[in-house]
C-alpha cells in the first residue's frame, strides 16, 4: 500500500512509524494508522529488552537537560503526529480520574460527583477511579473527546513525554511505546540523541 508523502524513517537500526499525516482526517489515514497500531506491540516488545536496559542507565545517570530535550522531542514529534487519526490510548487503556478530575467533568454534565462515580465509573485494584469500560464513554466514533476540554489529567498528560523528571517514569513510557505511536517514535529517537 502506498501512502502519499509519508517517509518510513531508518536511522542506525531505529525504525519509526510515518506519522506525518497532514490534513483532514481522512479513510486512507484510517487505514494506515490501523496498520502501524497492529504492528506496535510486536515492534514495542521487540525493543523492551533495549530499552529497559537503556532506561536503567538513564535512572542512573540523567543527561543535565534531559527534561528540556524530552519537551524538544515531544514537540517535534507532535508537530506530525494527529492524534485524531490515532485515539488507540482512548481505545485501549483508561485514565485514572482524581477527585479534581471527577469535580471539573461532574459540573460540566451538571451531575453530582456521586452520580458520575456510578455512571462512569469504578474503583481498580489500586482504589483508584477508571472507567467501567474500554474504549472511553466519551470518544466518538470520529476519534473526538466529547469532554476534551475537562478531560481527566491522565489524558491531557498521555503519553508523558515531555513530563518533569521523564527519567523517573520509565515503566510507563515502556509500557506507553506498546500503546502509542508517537510515543514508540521519541524513545527511538530519544535512544540515538541522548548519550548514557
């Protein structure tokens, strides 16, 4: 299948997804992002052992602007990333909702804090609030957040990349690279730019 102006990437053994989908969205954009999301986890695990092994150095011994280059790649990789045509962390994983996010989404609805909590969602082994269910309630079939605008933290932050002390979250971002295109992309470009 061919896809009009995108470019798979190798550098030095480091395949990254295309994710340079400009436009609207459209079906071919479907397609292909539902190709990439099926061979993520293979590739994710295929790279585990490498980078839990880099991760530890990393723990070790942080770059001194480790934090300013992860924002650097964050944003390079966002600027071609459309989540839109993506939305698998909606799809497959579910926030963790605090008491501030349960209040900020309960007034939006006009709900009660308690009637949401029933409505929405449940207590996990953690006793933590998630959702009753996956794919998220409020995702539309068009991969928009009918709460985007009061979306729980967990979403506003995913997939953490660009997080104050990126070093200390290396479980996530390991298990993040499974889920997330964009997110397998900056650990790949993380590993050929940072030096440990």
């Amino acid at each position: 299948m061919q896809h009009q102006n995108l470019v798979q990437i190798q550098v030095m053994n480091c395949e990254l997804f295309p994710l340079a989908i400009r436009g609207p969205i459209k079906n071919n954009n479907f397609q292909l992002m539902k190709d990439i999301l099926k061979d993520l986890p293979k590739k994710s695990k295929d790279k585990q052992k490498e980078n839990k092994k880099f991760f530890a150095k990393l723990r070790k011994r942080p770059p001194k602007h480790l934090d300013l280059q992860m924002q650097e790649l964050h944003t390079e990789e966002f600027a071609q990333t459309n989540c839109l045509d993506c939305a698998n962390c909606c799809k497959t994983t579910g926030p963790l909702f605090t008491n501030r996010d349960i209040e900020r989404i309960s007034k939006h609805f006009k709900l009660k804090p308690g009637i949401f909590i029933d409505t929405y969602l449940r207590v996990d082994e953690d006793n933590d609030h998630v959702l009753q269910q996956v794919p998220c309630t409020f995702l539309g079939e068009d991969n928009y957040c009918s709460i985007y605008d009061v979306r729980p933290k967990a979403c506003r932050e995913y997939p953490h990349t660009d997080r104050k002390d990126f070093h200390k979250i290396s479980d996530l971002t390991i298990k993040n690279t499974a889920i997330c295109p964009a997110a397998y992309n900056i650990v790949e470009k993380m590993k050929l730019r940072l030096k440990v």
